[in-house]
C-alpha cells in the first residue's frame, strides 16, 4: 500500500509541468524508497494537457519489470493504472510534498504484480527479510516459541506448489554461545481470497524434524497469519484494499487488487468501491 503511494506521488512529480513544486516528493517517495527498477513504463492521460498544472490527471498507468522496493526483494511485475486523480497543487506547495492530504478526492486505482519462486528465495536471504520473519515467529503458537528458543534461522526456502499452494522450508541453527541444536520446518498451505480483504490458508501441514504438527498448532498458526495478512488493517490509515485475484503456480505468484486512498483518512467509505468487491 505504501509502495503504492509513494510511486502515484514521485511519478506525478516526474511527469507533470509543475515538476518543481512536486521535486521533494519525487526525491523523498522514489528514491528513498526503492531500490531499483530493471525498466519502467508510464503512461498519462490527461485531456486537455494544461488540467495537469491545475492537479488534475485523468489517470495514470505504470508498467515496472524488475522492481526492488527495499535491498534484495525483486518484484517481476509491478502494474498500477489508476482513476482520475485530483491534486491541490496549492496545499502541496505549502505543506512542503504532503501528497496524502493534498488529494481533492479519494485516489484509486488497480494494481497487478508478480513474484517469482526465484525472486522470493533470493529476497529470503536477505538479512532484512529474516529479521522481519524471526520477529513474526513471536505470534507463533507458544508450543511452537519454546521449540524455537535460543535458534535463529540458518536457511529458508518456499516452494510454489500447483493449485495454489505453497511450502516453506527452514532450517533452524543454535544461537551463538548456545549448545548445538538444529531444527528442520516444513510448513505446506493453501491460499485463498476471504472477503476480498485477506489472505486465508487453507488445509495447512507441516512438520518439525519429519515429524507432524499438531492440528492445534497448525491451526494457531493459520489463524495467527491470516490476522496478520488482513487488509482490513489499514483502513484505520484512509487505505482501503480489496483483493481481486491470487493465483500461484510453479512459477509465480501472481497478484491483482483494488486499492483507494482517501483523504482525510478517517474517512474511508466503501461507498464507491466497484460492486463485488465488498
């Protein structure tokens, strides 16, 4: 979602006339957020041209190959094609690039991506991407926690698997100045649409060491990550998401969604969203 945001607002920067009252966000919302693009696309339309130095767009589309919000994390496909977008170029000067605020209407658009099994793998070794997993163990089941106390993860690896499924390998080594210890996870899941909102798992499996998980283990942890995948969290923040499709095969990971943005935030609304997607 916020990749999401901070693209709209440094492409803006980059396209329209009044680049120089939309340089900061350029500057602040792409480069300090993205590692990198392989290559780039985009696409504005607007009729008639001079409305973009008044803020307004009737829309934007995107096409990114190759894209690396953060060190290590490659997205093989990134596309963004949004509504018309109404911009108060005034307030955005004044408030020095507050892009969100600066909305004269709610920003929405579709967004599509794709992850490759290599991609996520290579993204997996990345010290960043296991620090943010060896911190979601701590919402692991407790039964789960103590097993993996005093280890830190040593290797990771998913599997995409057919009719959407994935696996997820690890293995798990003793933290230094602890006696040896290893510890081999497997964990196999479904993943479905629920509500439009979040991810849900379905029929999970798993196994320490060759030997099967609790059925009250799996299920605190499917039920544990789905909370955590719940788009729903961000509509407190004026973002609202609705997931369209999720498709994942022995390649990739593909992705679509409907994301708005309102402004001010408290006052997201379902009112607008297309029908179906509630």
């Amino acid at each position: 979602m916020e990749l999401f945001t901070a693209l709209l607002a440094g492409l803006l920067a980059l396209l329209s006339p009044a680049n120089l009252i939309l340089e900061r966000i350029s500057e602040n919302a792409i480069r300090s957020r993205l590692s990198g693009a392989e290559t780039l696309a985009i696409r504005l339309d607007n009729t008639p041209n001079h409305q973009i130095t008044q803020g307004k767009v009737d829309g934007l589309r995107l096409a990114a190959r190759g894209l690396e919000p953060i060190d290590g994390l490659r997205i093989a496909v990134f596309e963004v094609e949004t509504d018309p977008i109404d911009l108060d170029l005034q307030r955005l000067r004044r408030e020095r690039g507050n892009f969100r605020d600066s909305l004269q209407r709610p920003l929405q658009g579709n967004l599509r991506l794709v992850l490759t099994e290599a991609d996520l793998n290579q993204a997996l070794q990345s010290p960043e991407v296991r620090s943010r997993l060896e911190t979601s163990l701590e919402n692991a089941p407790e039964s789960l926690r103590r097993r993996l106390e005093n280890l830190e993860i040593a290797e990771l690896r998913v599997e995409f698997l057919p009719s959407n499924r994935l696996a997820l390998n690890a293995q798990f080594q003793a933290l230094p100045g602890q006696p040896p210890a290893a510890l081999a996870v497997r964990l196999e899941t479904g993943l479905a649409i629920a509500q439009g909102r979040r991810l849900q798992l379905l029929d999970p499996s798993g196994t320490i060491n060759g030997r099967p998980l609790s059925r009250s283990v799996l299920k605190g942890l499917a039920e544990g990550l789905s909370r955590r995948l719940d788009l729903g969290l961000f509509e407190a923040r004026g973002l609202t998401a609705r997931l369209l499709e999720l498709e994942v095969n022995e390649d990739a990971l593909q992705l679509a969604a409907f994301l708005r943005i309102e402004n001010p935030p408290n006052s997201a609304s379902l009112s607008s969203i297309p029908s179906g997607l509630e």
